[in-house]
C-alpha cells in the first residue's frame, strides 16, 4: 500500500473528499473522469466486487490495519491518505463511516436496451430527489429480486455519497442506468422505449381507476415496468396517462398512501417475478 500521512484537510490532493460538490465529482462533461465516494468498508467490498476502482483511499491511522485486507485488494499505486482525527472530524458525517473512505472511478453506464436484454422487473424512478430514499429504493431491489433499476434525468444520483450508505452498498449490486439523457426524453420517449422492450408500464399513483396492487393482471406480466414518482407530488400526470396500468395499495386506517422507499418495497415483494 502507498501511504502518504498528511496533516490538514485542506491538502489539495483530498479534494475529492472535501471541497468538490456531488455535481462536480460527477462530471457530466468527461463522464470517464468522474468518480463518488463510498464510505465504510462493507459498502467499499461491495463495490470492489462490483468492479469498481478506487482511486484513493483515506482513513485516520489507527484504522490502517483494520482495513489492510480491504487496502490489499487495490493497486499498489493507489495512495491511502491518512489524517490525525481532529482533522478528519472536520468532515460531515465522517464518524458514520466506520473507519474509511475511498473515492472510486464512475464506470459508463450502460444502454437501457443492453441493461434489460435479461430483466423481468423493472423499478423506474422519476425525479425523486430525496438520496435517503434513492438509496432505500436500492436496497429494497436487491432484498427484493428487482433486475434492474432506471432513473430518469429529474431523478437524483444514486452514487451521491448518502445514497450509497443508505443502500449499504447495494447500488452496485442492482443494475442500473439513466432512462434518457435531459428531461425531454421522459416520459413519452422512456416509456416507448420500455414498450418496445416488451414490458408492461404500471404508474404507482392514487387514481380513481387504479388497480389494487395484488390484481392478477399485474402478477400475469411477464416483464413489467413499475413506475414510482416524486416525494411531493408523485408520479407526472402525462406519465400517468401513458402508462398501461395505474397501481395503488390498498390501504387501512385511512392511511392514504406510504413514503414512496416503503411503497416501493410493498410493491417489488407482491409483483416478483415468480
């Protein structure tokens, strides 16, 4: 491992860490040169069985040894910044992180039609932009069987750093990409995309005409496309419209409805692929 003990955060080489914005690490201009960071090392091994690489790692010293199994597994040139720990404090959150952080390259996303050559279930995320829930959503997919998740241009990064503890890593393990690449490919061009793929389209949304959640149409679809809207406002009317199915979850104790991480998991347990 390559070690290299600082003694400030204000190092220019941690600025990955601690001065460039979600957006900026991105990198939407040079897709190839953004990068995220994962924090802890559970959520570190999942991504390293994923196939991401880190690019750097950077933990207070007396975590060098806990972590040397996780170090071991990256290149040798790959540096392992280590503060004192007053000066790690000075990061937001970082005494979650158990111990270590590493920032890790982005890889290419794939094509829609290539990420569901094989997918039964599908999870589509229109513009929600609350990373709690993204992350929430991930983690249900994974438990869950989901084959892939899709979000459209309105919708939040599920590699924003707080997406990626809450979902414990599991954004690596579900499939994903962007359905469309600025918000006039959705819906109208996503959901043809997804109706030229074979799929069924069911928009979770409280309307007169929605289905329970457990009608036997809904199990009867071979590849089907569930649809979960924004946390305010829920699901865009024209997307509604175009959908072939309108879902909603029956619901007791004049309940109306379920934060859309909760509705999402009610939602991939009943409609599984079986």
């Amino acid at each position: 491992m390559s070690i290299v003990k600082l003694d400030t955060l204000d190092d220019s080489r941690l600025d990955a860490y601690a001065r460039l914005t979600e957006v900026q690490l991105r990198n939407k201009l040079e897709p190839e040169k953004g990068i995220f960071i994962a924090e802890s090392e559970k959520v570190i091994v999942r991504a390293f069985d994923a196939g991401y690489e880190p690019v750097s790692f950077l933990m207070e010293e007396k975590w060098l040894d806990v972590s040397a199994e996780v170090i071991a597994r990256a290149s040798e040139d790959v540096p392992v910044f280590v503060l004192p720990s007053d000066e790690l404090k000075r990061l937001t959150g970082f005494e979650l992180t158990r111990g270590i952080l590493s920032a890790m390259r982005r890889p290419p996303l794939p094509s829609v039609e290539d990420l569901l050559v094989r997918a039964k279930r599908v999870a589509v995320l229109e513009g929600i932009v609350d990373h709690t829930n993204v992350g929430a959503i991930f983690r249900s997919a994974a438990a869950l069987g989901v084959d892939a998740v899709l979000v459209t241009p309105s919708c939040c990064d599920p590699l924003y750093r707080r997406a990626v503890r809450v979902s414990m890593g599991t954004v690596f393990q579900v499939p994903w990409t962007r359905i469309g690449k600025t918000v006039v490919d959705w819906p109208g061009e996503g959901l043809a995309r997804l109706r030229d793929l074979g799929f069924a389209t069911a928009a979770f949304a409280l309307t007169d005409d929605s289905l329970s959640l457990d009608d036997a149409r809904l199990r009867a679809c071979d590849r089907l496309a569930m649809i979960f809207g924004t946390e305010g406002d829920g699901l865009a009317r024209a997307t509604i419209a175009q959908c072939e199915y309108t879902v909603k979850i029956p619901m007791a104790h004049g309940v109306d409805s379920l934060n859309v991480a909760a509705a999402s998991a009610v939602a991939f347990w009943e409609l599984r692929s079986r």
